[in-house]
C-alpha cells in the first residue's frame, strides 16, 4: 500500500517533505485540503505534514524526512558523517524556525480574510530578513548546495526563500538566486511545488 502525506499546498512544512519524496522517487499518495480535518485522527495537535506509512503515522518534517531516509536510504537528505549531519540539520532548522515564521505572518495576511496588512509590517518583514538572505548568500557563493550535495537543508529553505520579490533586492543575492533557479529546474521539486503556483503568485502580486 502507497504511503500517505496529508498535505496542504501553503505549508512550506509539507513541500519540503513533498519535494524529498519525489527526490527520493517514493510511491505516494497526497491527502489533499479537503482531507486536512482528517489530520487530527494522525496528529491531535492538527498540523501537516503527517506521513502514513501502514501503521507507522509520523509528524513533524525533520522527523519525517529522518524516518523516510531511514526506510529508503536511497538518495539520503542527512549525511552519514556526524559533523555533516548537524551543519544540514542547523540549516533545516533555520529555515523552519528563523526564515518561515516571518514568511508565515507575511501569508495570514494575504490568505486569511483579515484586515490590510498592518503599516509597517512588510519593512520589518524586510529589515529582518536581509540578513537571513546574506547568509545565505554567504554559504551559496561557494557551493552549489547549502551543505555540498542536495540535502533536507535545501528542501527546507527552498519554499520559505523562493518568494522574494517584494521582500529583497535580487541583485543582492545572485547565489541565491542561481540556487533557486537551479532547483528548480529538478524535475522533483518541480512536481513537489507544482500544486502551489497559484496561490504564491497571489501572494507576490499586491
Ligand atoms: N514543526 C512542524 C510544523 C508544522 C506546521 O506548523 N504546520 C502548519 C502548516 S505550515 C499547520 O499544519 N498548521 C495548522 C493548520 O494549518 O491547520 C513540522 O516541521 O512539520
């Protein structure tokens, strides 16, 4: 039986995961919105990504994405050696913890019925995300990935990073801007993002 991932097309969470399943050319079938109020029977706490392998139900990406290198180490997303390990993992984490709850509050406000974005909101958004973006920067001008091969880390930043326009200059980041670029010319993340072109596009336009 194919495995499960329920799944909403806004959650950068379950894109990451989305994309390292086609990375690793895994059988699966998405659990789309309209299944989402399902998520509680998996999860209580009601958050996708959950992965439903048979009776194995996994929450939380990184655990996710740990437990599908585990079960198919075919084209792994953590390195084997310890010290690689943790700098893929410092760089996941930082996607998710540092760069997405910006983004995150940047996308209630465009998708949810709420009032106008509040004054001030989008140059704070700017102000603490250029440095994020510099580091990036940093890490990418010598590597063609975050961690030398493609690993969770590029998974994780990927989604969170690729909308930009309205929160950085370009020509700041060309790095950046050559990864997304290459990244997303690979067939899987193609496949994984596809789902979700509509509503980024509504969140750049105004
Ligand atoms: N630490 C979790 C975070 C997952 C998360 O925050 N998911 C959000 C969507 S981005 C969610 O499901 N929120 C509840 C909802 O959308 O109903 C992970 O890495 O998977």
């Amino acid at each position: 039986m194919a495995m499960k991932l329920a799944y909403t097309a806004l959650s950068p969470y379950c894109r990451k995961v989305r994309m390292a399943m086609e990375y690793k050319g895994l059988d699966f079938e998405i659990l789309t919105a309209d299944h989402v109020t399902e998520v509680p029977v998996f999860n209580p706490r009601a958050e996708v990504p959950v992965l439903v392998d048979g009776d194995a139900v996994v929450c939380n990406s990184p655990d996710i994405l740990g437990y599908l290198d585990r079960k198919f180490p075919q084209r792994p997303l953590y390195p084997a050696i310890a010290s690689e390990y943790a700098e893929v993992r410092e760089w996941e984490r930082f996607a998710d913890t540092q760069v997405d709850p910006i983004m995150t509050v940047i996308g209630n406000w465009k998708f949810a019925e709420l009032p106008p974005m509040p004054d001030g909101l989008l140059g704070a958004a700017r102000r603490d995300l250029q440095p994020m973006y510099d580091r990036i920067e940093q890490q990418l001008a010598s590597r063609e990935y975050l961690c030398g091969d493609i690993s969770a880390a590029d998974f994780a930043l990927y989604p969170v990073v690729r909308v930009r326009s309205r929160l950085a200059d370009a020509s700041t980041t060309p790095h950046l801007v050559r990864w997304a670029e290459a990244l997303g010319r690979r067939e899987g993340v193609a496949r994984g993002m596809a789902a979700t072109e509509q509503p980024l596009s509504k969140a750049t336009a105004g």
